[in-house]
C-alpha cells in the first residue's frame, strides 16, 4: 500500500495553518497579553501642556484665595481662567476627555483643600510665582509647535506684567 498522495491544495492549507498556530504561539509566548501591552508614550509637548495646566490650576487657586481678600486680583485669576482654556485647546482630543494625574492632582479644589487652615497667600507670594512662570517660557518655547510657542509667549508676556504690576501694589 502506498502513502496517500497530498495534492497541492491540501499542502498550502496545510502550510498556513500551520503558520498561523506557530505566529499565535508566539505571540501567547512572548508573555504579552492585550492588558499588558502598554500604550505609547505621550508626545513631550502633551507631557508639557499637561504640566502647564496643572500649575496654571494652581495659580488660579492662589488668585482665588488672595481675592477673597483683595478684589483688585480677580482680573488676574480670569487672565490665568482664560490662559487655561487656551492650554487646554492645545491638547490632544484623547487627552481632554480624561484629566491628567497632574491636573487632577492640581485642581483648585485640592490645592485649596489640602490643609486645614490655608495660609493666607499675600500679594509677594503671587509676584514670585508670575516671574518665575514668565522666566520659565523661554525654555517651553524652544521645544514645541508654533502655535502653542506663540501662545506660551503671550501667556509669559502677560506673566510679567502681573509680576510689574503686583509691585507697585505693594
């Protein structure tokens, strides 16, 4: 008795189940499942709006506890209201749907909540962080888009002149 004979047909069958179980086992193990895969990397400039929100929303917490004090800060606190918006625009749309850790970690209500008593912020507190943040710009700018490296330059701009202005209202 001869071997049955494989005809063509029934050898490239053959051949691609064969190469779909290997690529399948291969992939079961390689030790990667689809919960453990992990998602790519966020670009450095989300990385970079995600911290900039993040401290413009703690900005926005001092203006509102310093204006609880002094009325004259609120114009202030809606420059920074609207510079976060204008941040918040630049993101990603996947991003805006879900908050950052750092955001999330930095919301208002945190930064406002987390001691008991809150300190009060004074007029010098507010001066120092407005000049910092405009010296900060410089560095952001080189590194991303020119949309947001023309937004960044106005929002710094605006930065220094709260820092001028909250001098002479010492």
């Amino acid at each position: 008795m001869h071997p049955p004979r494989l005809d063509r047909r029934a050898l490239l069958r053959g051949a691609a189940a064969l190469g779909a179980g290997a690529a399948a086992a291969g992939c079961a193990g390689s030790g990667t499942s689809p919960a453990s895969v992990t998602p790519p990397s966020p670009h450095p400039q989300t990385l970079l709006l995600r911290r900039l929100i993040a401290d413009k929303e703690e900005t926005i917490a001092l203006y509102r506890r310093a204006a609880a004090d002094d009325e004259r800060l609120r114009a202030f606190q809606r420059r920074h209201e609207i510079h976060l918006a204008e941040l918040k625009r630049h993101l990603p749309p996947a991003e805006t749907a879900t908050p950052s850790p750092a955001s999330a970690a930095a919301s208002p209500a945190t930064v406002a909540s987390s001691s008991p008593t809150p300190e009060k912020v004074t007029t010098e507190r507010l001066r120092k962080r407005e000049r910092e943040s405009a010296a900060s710009r410089l560095d952001q700018i080189e590194s991303v888009s020119p949309s947001l490296a023309q937004l960044l330059a106005g929002i710094g701009a605006c930065e220094a002149v709260h820092a001028l202005a909250l001098a002479r209202s010492r």
